[in-house]
C-alpha cells in the first residue's frame, strides 16, 4: 500500500483528471460514486428509446407481421407527450411534499409510467400481431396506451433527473455534469441496442415477452438505485407553503427579452437540421455507394464514437469557461461540412468519406447538444431549472420525431421527383433524393448559425451563461 506522501501516487491523483474528462467532476458534496448511481436513471431512458424506436419497431413489422403504418404511428405516439415537459419541468421546480421532496417524485411517477407501459405491451403487441382474431382491436389500443405510458415515463423521468442533478452540482461543475449524464445515455443506448439483438437472435414470441418483462423490472431496479438518498428530506420545506405562480406567467418571464425564446429556436432548427438524416444515413450507404449491410452498421458505431468524442471535448471545453453558445455554434459548423462531405461521397464515389461525414455529424451534433443544454440550464431561476430544461427537452424532442418523419418522406418526395426528369437528366440517380434532404440540413445548419450569433454577440451576458449566472431576472 502507497503511503499518503507517496510522489507516484500523487502524481498518478494529478494525472487521472487530463486522462478522463469526467474525473474531476465529483465535490465533496457530490462524490463520483453518488452521481454515476444518478445516471443510472439516463440508462432506463435510452433502453426505453432503443426499445421503442428499434428493437420494436423492426421486430414488429419482420417477425409479427404488423402493417407499417400501424408500427409508425405506435413509434410516434410518445412524442405526444414531448412538448409537455417543459410544464412537468415547471410543477416539480414548486411540487410540495410531506418530505419536502421535488423531483424524486416525479422520476417515480415516471418510472412507474414506464413499469405499467412494458408491463402490458407483450401481450397487447402479440393480440396486435393476430389480425383473425376477434379482439385484434383490444390490441391496437393496448400497444397504443403501452407506447404512451412509456413515451409519458421517460420524458417525466429525464426532465426531473437533469432538473435533479442542475440541482446537486454547484454551478461550476454543472456543465460536466450534464456532459457525463449524456454518455451515459449514449452508452445506454449502445449497450441495450447490443443486448436487445443478441436476446433476440433466434426470436419467438415467448423470449419477446420475457425480453419487454426484463425490460421493465430492469426499468425500477435502475430508477430505484439512480433516485435512493439523492434528494435530502427537507422539513422546512415541507411545513412551508409553497406559492406556484401560473404555468403562462412562469413562462412569459422565462422567454422575457427574447434570449431563451432565440436558443429555442435554434434548438428545434439544429436538432431537426442533424436529425432528418437519421434513417437515411444506412439505405444512402447501400443504395448509393454500394456498402454491404455490415459496412453501413458500422456507422452506427461512427456516428456514436463521434459523439462521445463532442461528450468529453465539451466537458474540457466548459470546464475551462468556453461559453456554451461558442460550443454549439461550433458544433453546427461541423454538421455543414459534415453533410457537405456526405453529398461529396457519392460523387467522387469514396465511401472513407462518407464515413468520414457520419463521424463528423455525430460529433457536431454532440457539440450542438450539450452546448444547448448547458445554456438552457444557465437560464434557470435559483433553484427552478426544470422549466428551463423542460422547455429544451420539449423543442429538442418535438423537433428529433417531426425531423426523423420528415426526412424520409422528402426524401421519398424528392426522389419520386427525379425519377420523373423534373430536376433535368443529369440528376436521376439514386443518389438525389438523399442529396436534397442532405443539403436542406445543410441550410437548416446555416439558419442555426444566424439565430445563434446574437447570442454570440453579446460578450458579459455569455459570460454569465458559462458561469451558470444567468437567471430570469438576468435576461434583457
């Protein structure tokens, strides 16, 4: 055992925080060990994303036979319910409990949301799937309200646990917080996405309900260990009376002065601008360049690593009092050249480059991400950052659905289009219909970039963004 004075080991506690970007985020009052046990509740969430969006979605219109619309219009239903995080982000800044409590309450209601929705979504999916049978109609309203109750639960569970951890992290080290809070949801994700298709490799339909049953304990054993011991009882809290102004007026002041209605918008333009690509990215690789199926899986893989690379750039980055609106805007400059050098790929026909773009998108759009978010949180009131992070979560999530549904159909549009010689000879290939939906993302980026730079512009009010100073009052 090294002794306290040890110089190797004091040189090993210097060296550990420039190796990992996320070991210095930890306070006395906020150890690592506690607020890795926080993320946790950022796992469930991207298990429940990779469930729905993925795993489901394929499995229910290859292997239950399940009309494709009737599966797109299940996947979207939980979108239903993203423009109202702002308001569940606003009710726990002032919810009143017997213990004092504010955001635990809502992640447990979230997680039971999500317990109930997995709980009947086999059995209401396997009645779907049998289109003679007499009840098939219970069916299609089970899967809808299954998919509901799970779209309601994650978006309640994560508005109140970014809220939860803005509220644990003293301002200084928020930005990493959220930074780290992030790649565990990347990470989430990939490792449910590896497990889901490993459990699902001989399929029946008996091993999905036991794959969507794990799926929910697992839900509440994570959200149970995430939430224990991480808000403190507050007894003055709970004798105190607590005086919620109205939901309009709350807001009125929120976008007071145009600064947090200006990041709004660039939040739903960058996010459908770095989205719209999200199911066209694999079909371009094989329509296009001709990559088999398991070189455009790959970019999966790309697309992540780039963006846990912006993760932990960003983290240095904010740690050092870059200002948040300065990450973003870099992160949109990326996604330009990133689309730029995709619409490249196919015709100088060099798929290094159109890998080259997908890494270069997931990291723009990583940048833009948590540049955003970090802004968000820094026009939060003392204490009252869940209308901040609400309303960001609601545009960020609204914008990724409408933006993901958009972009196949225009791509559809557009390539019916060329097909028909409306865009001359010379553009008829398969390559178009991409292309166009490509180079409007290009000039959503370029929209991003005008809407950001006021924010830019103004030296000692970014400032205080980065510092995490900026509250309602503070706005001009």
């Amino acid at each position: 055992m090294s002794r306290p004075d040890d110089p190797l080991a004091a040189a090993f506690r210097e060296l550990l925080p420039k190796i990992l970007p996320f070991a210095d985020v930890a306070t006395a009052d906020l150890p690592l060990r506690r607020l890795l046990r926080l993320s946790l509740f950022q796992v469930s969430v991207g298990m429940a994303m990779v469930l729905l969006t993925g795993t489901l979605n394929r499995v229910m219109v290859v292997e239950l036979g399940v009309s494709t619309w009737l599966v797109a219009t299940m996947v979207a239903l939980p979108l239903v319910f993203a423009p109202l995080r702002a308001l569940i982000g606003y009710r726990s800044d002032y919810h009143h409990s017997a213990f004092g409590l504010r955001r635990i309450p809502y992640m447990w209601m979230g997680t039971m949301l999500q317990f109930g929705g997995f709980a009947i979504m086999p059995f209401a999916l396997l009645l779907l799937a049998d289109t003679e049978n007499s009840l098939n109609i219970m069916g299609q309203i089970g899967g809808a309200l299954a998919f509901l109750l799970v779209g309601a639960g994650l978006h309640t569970v994560q508005t109140a646990g970014l809220a939860l951890a803005t509220d644990l992290a003293p301002e200084d080290k928020r930005p990493r917080v959220v930074a780290l809070l992030y790649v565990t949801l990347l990470l989430g994700m990939g490792g449910s996405a590896l497990l889901f298709g490993q459990l699902l490799t001989n399929f029946s339909q008996q091993l999905l309900i036991q794959l969507i049953q794990g799926a929910a304990v697992a839900t509440l054993l994570l959200n149970v260990i995430a939430l224990w011991k991480q808000e403190a009882v507050d007894p003055e809290r709970a004798a105190a009376k607590v005086e919620r102004p109205p939901f309009a007026e709350s807001w009125k002041r929120f976008i007071a002065g145009g600064r947090a209605s200006r990041l709004l918008v660039a939040v739903g333009l960058g996010t459908a601008a770095f989205t719209m690509q999200d199911i066209l990215l694999e079909p371009y690789g094989g329509k296009v360049l001709d990559l088999s199926v398991s070189q455009t899986t790959m970019l999966t893989a790309i697309l992540s690593a780039g963006t846990l690379l912006a993760f932990g750039l960003a983290a240095r980055l904010l740690g050092r009092g870059t200002v948040p609106y300065r990450i973003a805007t870099i992160g949109a400059l990326f996604g330009v050249f990133a689309f730029a050098a995709v619409i490249a790929s196919s015709a100088l026909d060099l798929p290094w480059l159109y890998r080259t773009g997908a890494g270069m998108i997931g990291f723009g759009s990583g940048l833009f991400l948590i540049g955003t978010l970090v802004a968000a949180m820094a026009m939060s009131e003392g204490g009252h950052s869940g209308l901040a992070l609400g309303a960001w979560g609601a545009v960020q999530a609204t914008a990724t659905g409408i933006a993901v549904a958009l972009g196949g159909t225009l791509q559809d549009i557009f390539a019916s289009m060329a097909a028909h010689g409306l865009f001359g000879a010379e553009l008829m290939g398969p390559a178009v219909g991409y292309d166009m939906v490509y180079a409007l993302e290009i000039v959503l980026l370029v929209v991003t970039l005008i809407v950001l730079v006021p924010l830019l512009l103004k030296p000692a009010d970014a400032k205080r963004a980065a510092d995490g100073k900026i509250g309602f009052e503070h706005m001009p």
